[in-house]
C-alpha cells in the first residue's frame, strides 16, 4: 500500500508541498521580500497551490499508471483532510 511519505521520497516536490502542508513549512520570507503585513495571505496562496500540487501528482500517477487506482483515490482523501484545516 502507497503512503504520502513513499511519495515524498521519491520526489523532493511533492516532498515540499507535503511539508508545507505537515507542518506549516514556511519559506524564508527574509529572502523573499515579503513584508510582514502581507505574509499571512502569501502563505495561504502558497498552501493552496501546494494542495494542487500533491493532488495533480496523484492524479498524474494514477493516469499513468504508476499507482494502483484505489491507492491514488485513498491519497487524495488523505490530501483533501489535508486541505481541510485551513
């Protein structure tokens, strides 16, 4: 049976966008130039398209054929949860 954490090793992007969603990862707002006031929003925008990531990939695998259908169904609800606590 196929874990996120099976994925996240095989692919240091999804291993990112997992991160960022496991445990609030946030990136360096220093180097990016983010003022304080606007990185609340920055980091919600950032986690919704970590959200899109995850579940593309899931989706681009179980096209392909790379995971077994119902694995794919089963982490993308894993995903979704995910996305459920913003």
């Amino acid at each position: 049976m196929m874990t996120l954490d099976d994925l996240s090793a095989r692919s240091g992007s999804f291993a990112m966008h997992l991160a960022r969603w496991r445990d609030g990862r946030q990136p360096n707002w220093e180097v990016l130039e983010v003022p304080e006031a606007d990185r609340a929003t920055v980091f919600y925008v950032m986690q919704r398209e970590s959200l899109a990531a995850l579940i593309a990939y899931l989706d681009a695998l179980a096209d392909h054929q790379l995971i077994d259908l119902n694995d794919a169904e089963r982490l993308r609800i894993e995903v979704a949860e995910l996305g459920d606590r913003i």
